[in-house]
C-alpha cells in the first residue's frame, strides 16, 4: 500500500510539474507499464517509466529546468550547445543522477560516464545502446562534416518490450540498416546538420520504426516528410513541437 501511496504521489508532483510548463506528452503502453514522453523543443526530451525520469539532451533554451522533475539518468549525444547545456544538467541533477554521454562532452559536463559507438550499459531496468551518428553529406564550408564518424551518438533505450531509437545529429547513414525492432524513433531533419525530408524517409525504410518523431527540425516543412512516407502504413509520423 505504501508503495502504491508513493506511486501516486511521484506521477502527480511529475505531472503538474510538466503541465505548468504546458509541453506537449505522449504515452506508449509497455509490457512493464506506460511510458511517458515529453516534447520539451529541438533536441530536448524527457522519458518517464516505473518511477524513472530520464532527459535526452537537455538545454535551458527550451525550457526553465528550474520547474522540472530531478533526473535519475541524463543522456547526451554530444557535446554541441544545442545538446549539451551544463547549466540545464545542473538545475536537474540530483543526488545520485546518472549520466551517460560521448567522450567529447566530458570537457564541458564532469561526472558523465562514456559510451562509445557500439557500447552498450544499463540503469534499473532500461538498457541503453550507443549507436553512431554521423554525417556524410553534409559539410561545413572548409569541407569538413559537421558531425564527424565516431564522435557522437544515437541511443536505443528500452523499456520493457519497447525500443525507443533517439538518433542524435546524423544522416541516413548505412549503420541504420542493423537497428532491429524498433517501435518509436526520433529522427532529426534539419539543414545542413542532418536530414532532409527525403534523406528521413530514405532512413524509415532502413529500419521500419512503429512510430516516427521528426525533431532537431529548425524550419524543416514536416508536411513534405509526412507527403514522402503517406504509403508506408506501418510506419505512424507524429508531428510534435520540436524545432
């Protein structure tokens, strides 16, 4: 009973705290419960399940971290200030916050653990997979990528039953072909960082997500993703506020 009473009061102190901030939710039924995600902006999200909350990438610019829930684990996928923001991690770390990043973020965020491309942990009972994330195509003027190959990281996270594929900065590139069993992913689709509309739905096809968010969007038209992938059934775009 206790432990049902501190149930109840984790989901409404998280609730109301994330409705005074009035960001839009989804929640994905689990075998091991409901998943929650919230939209915070760009590249900025927050997963809550069995009592865990979870932030992929937070940065002050998309919301006052001051008024969110503290963080049990903290992922990063690199260490651009659109991804990695210090003063954001430490209005939610608490005692006991876990953080999980790549190499190069550690010069700007102490106390991270490091995934590399490949790697792989754990926190209770979500597993945590380091994927690649990296351009091809897309270059800065002296010709050099803007996400260089082997710096920074895609996550798959799952909770229970479900695979959530959070991409980071990245191309369709050829590693999405080994993602298996994906339900949800989170694809970014803004120039010249990452994807066009064409360069996402040429990665929907790679590894057939359940569900796809388009996020890191900038001033992306979402509708012509939505036009390229209005044949693939088995594949649900949902458009969220995340430029």
């Amino acid at each position: 009973m206790r432990s049902l009473i501190a149930l109840v009061v984790f989901l409404l102190l998280s609730f109301s705290l994330l409705a005074e901030n009035n960001f839009q939710t989804d929640v994905i039924k689990t075998s091991a419960g409901s998943l929650k995600i919230t939209f915070l902006g760009h590249a900025s999200l927050i997963f809550e399940f069995n009592k865990q909350i979870i932030y992929v990438d937070p940065v002050s610019k998309y919301a006052d971290y001051s008024k969110l829930p503290k963080a049990d684990l903290i992922l990063i996928t690199h260490q651009h200030g659109d991804h990695l923001d210090q003063k954001a991690i430490e209005m939610i770390k608490k005692n006991g916050t876990k953080l999980f990043c790549n190499e190069a973020s550690l010069s700007i965020t102490a106390g991270g653990s490091v995934l590399k491309n490949g790697e792989t942990a754990s926190y209770k009972e979500i597993k945590i997979s380091a994927v690649p994330a990296y351009n091809i195509a897309n270059k800065s003027e002296n010709g050099e990528v803007f996400h260089p190959k082997g710096i920074g990281n895609g996550y798959v996270l799952t909770f229970a039953n479900v695979n959530v594929y959070i991409a980071g900065d990245t191309e369709n590139i050829p590693e999405m072909k080994n993602l298996k069993g994906i339900d949800i992913a989170f694809l970014p689709m803004n120039l010249p960082y990452t994807m066009t509309p064409t360069m996402v739905a040429d990665a929907v096809k790679m590894f057939n997500p359940k569900i796809l968010y388009p996020y890191h969007t900038g001033n992306t038209d979402v509708n012509e993703l939505v036009k390229l992938l209005k044949d693939k059934k088995n594949c649900e775009v949902r458009i969220r506020k995340m430029k």
